[in-house]
C-alpha cells in the first residue's frame, strides 16, 4: 500500500482533511502513481475515507491543544505508539513522498517521515500556523501557505503562498451574484457539529431580519446534535433548518449572503464560489487562528466580522442588515477568483521531487 506512493496526511477536522482531498484529486489526475492515506480514528476522516476511493491507514492518536497534564502525557504515548507503527511498515514500504495538512491526525505520519529522510511537504491554511506546522517547517522540502499572513510565523522554512487548495466541485465558474433574484437567501454554516453560540445568536437575530427584509428567506445549517432541539423552537417562516448540508458548492452558489465560522477551507471555499459574508470566528481556537483568518479576508474585502461575545446578536443583526439592505455594499464583497491552489502546491512539488518522478 505504501511503496513509492503518494501519502496525503490531515484531518480531525473538515478543515485540515478537505485540502489534502482537494491536492489527492489533483495528484491523481496528473501522476500514474498510488496515493494512500493516513489520518486518525476520531477524526472526520474516519468517516470519510471508507466509503471513498483512496487506500487509508487510520491510527488512535488524539489533540494536546488544551488538554490537562493526564491527557497531554496519554496523547503523546498515543502520537510515539502510531509513530512507531508507521517507521516499521515504512522501513520496508517506503513511500515516494509525504503531505501534511495540518491537524494531530498528520503527526505521526509526518514525523516518521522525518525520521526516515523521506521528503515531507507541508500545507499551512491558517493565518496562524498550527504547532505541528511550526515544528515540522524548517525541515519540509516546501511549506504550502493559505494566506499570506502565515509566512511570518515560518522563520527558516521555505514558504509558497499557493492559497488553499478546495475540492474539484469548487473548480468551476459559479453564477454571480448579479444575477441573482428574489427570493435571495442567508444561508448560515455553524459547521457540522454545530455552534451553540452561533445558533442562538441567530434564532434571535433572524425575526427582525426576516421581517424587515421580505425579499429574503433563511437556511440554517443547525449541525446534527443541535437540529432536533431547535426544531422544536418557535422561528420565522421562513427561516428554515437542516442538520447538516451536502453539495456545499451548490448552497453557497444559492446564498447571496453567509454567516459562517471562519475555517481556512470555508474561507477559501467562499472565495471560489464569489460569495460575501459576515463572520463570526470560534474563539479559544489553536493559536486564536479563527480570528486570524477572520480578519484577513475582513483585510482582503471580502467579508465582515462579529466576534462572539455578549450582545453578538444584535452585532450580527445590524451587519447583516446593513449587507441585505444594500446590494451594492454586498456587491463589493463578491468578487470570485479562481481558485489556483492545487496546480501550485503540484507544480512545487514536482519540481523538488523531479529527480524522482517516473
């Protein structure tokens, strides 16, 4: 499985796994060469590489970020155990090269890579790079950024801004948002898991808003744990739920405005399809990179951000209202760019690895 082949390591979250999705696809189309997976077995890659096309090793490993002193010393017997399992398969099947996104699921593989000289590449799509990226950085044959910010905290690494890389359903053109006509929509994405904060907060921003604004109606991405309780919920008519939204590239093409958390992947998924949005990062998140990637695309012009707090309802009222009640201050967060990524994270790759491509 592993022999001169491709590993592609990332996840815990869709964050840190879709971008290594979005670079296998990418790989795949231009490379006869086999692509494997390493992840971990409570990550979201445990439930998505299954019943998907790629060969995958999952590994018991787990985060240390915020744990007490009794779980951080677990999570590192957990991290040198998984480790260990990877340099002895990896002494007799050793693979071609190793990509990390970021995410404790990437640790082992990408530090046995390193104990072994086998070339490792790094993706970085926060603002703020995670701790498994700065550790790892001054060692890797490239370090792949998300944003430009990201550099500053890679002293000694040899950093590409290449953007993040999203999954092949955002490499088209998306309808602008011009052409849209009423009824428009407000989609909101608290992520798949839900964010309680978030949710509330729009329950009670969403009756004034809807009232004001009749031209608009209101899909909710509640997350799967929280939808059965909100649904019993009193709400405007037109303010609709769901647990959880498939086809992501098909929703943000029918919003003419997002409210979101602020995920590299979101961010850069928002930038693909050409939509604005209002966002609201999770705060405590490792290394406060929520914030981070929040204000570079506030920075960029491509969205407005409401920090959780108190009162964040009626802060997140008035941005959305000053936003669905002005179409062209909409308009001028709108702005769609192809998204380039994955062909600049490959062409890098190549050209390190070209004494060795075949």
């Amino acid at each position: 499985m592993y022999a001169e082949s491709l590993v592609f390591t990332g996840g815990g979250t869709g964050g840190h796994f879709f971008p290594a999705v979005a670079l296998a696809e990418g790989a795949r189309a231009r490379w006869d060469r086999p692509i494997t997976f390493v992840g971990a077995t409570r990550g979201i890659e445990a439930r998505l590489l299954p019943p998907g096309p790629w060969p995958y090793e999952l590994l018991d490993v787990e985060g240390f970020v915020g744990r007490s002193p009794l779980r951080t010393a677990r999570a590192a017997w957990k991290l040198f155990r998984a480790w260990r399992i990877l340099v002895n398969t990896w002494r007799t099947y050793r693979p071609w090269a190793v990509v990390g996104t970021g995410g404790y699921g990437a640790g082992p593989a990408l530090l046995a890579a390193r104990s072994l000289g086998i070339p490792y590449f790094l993706h970085e799509s926060n603002a703020s790079p995670g701790l498994l990226v700065k550790r790892l950085a001054t060692g890797a044959e490239g370090v792949w950024c998300g944003m430009a910010e990201a550099s500053a905290g890679l002293p000694g690494a040899r950093c590409v801004l290449a953007g993040t890389p999203v999954r092949e359903a955002f490499l088209r053109d998306f309808q602008p948002l011009s052409a849209q006509r009423p009824p428009y929509r407000l989609l909101v994405l608290g992520g798949s898991g839900g964010a309680r904060a978030l949710n509330e907060a729009v329950f009670q921003a969403a009756p004034g808003l809807l009232e004001r604004f009749p031209q608009w109606d209101l899909l909710h991405q509640t997350g799967a744990g929280p939808f059965a309780e909100l649904s019993a919920r009193d709400r405007h008519p037109r303010h609709r739920l769901a647990p959880f939204l498939e086809f992501m590239d098909r929703q943000l093409e029918s919003a003419s405005l997002v409210v979101t958390r602020a995920g590299a992947s979101t961010c850069a998924e928002l930038q693909a399809a050409g939509r604005p949005a209002v966002i609201v990062p999770m705060p405590g998140s490792a290394g406060d990179h929520q914030v981070a990637n929040a204000r570079a695309m506030e920075a960029a012009g491509r969205a407005r951000v409401v920090l959780q707090g108190e009162g964040m309802h009626l802060a997140l009222a008035e941005e959305a209202a000053r936003l669905m009640g002005d179409h062209a201050r909409l308009a001028g967060l709108a702005r769609g760019e192809p998204n380039r990524a994955t062909d600049i994270c490959l062409d890098d790759l190549a050209s390190r690895m070209q004494n060795r491509l075949h």
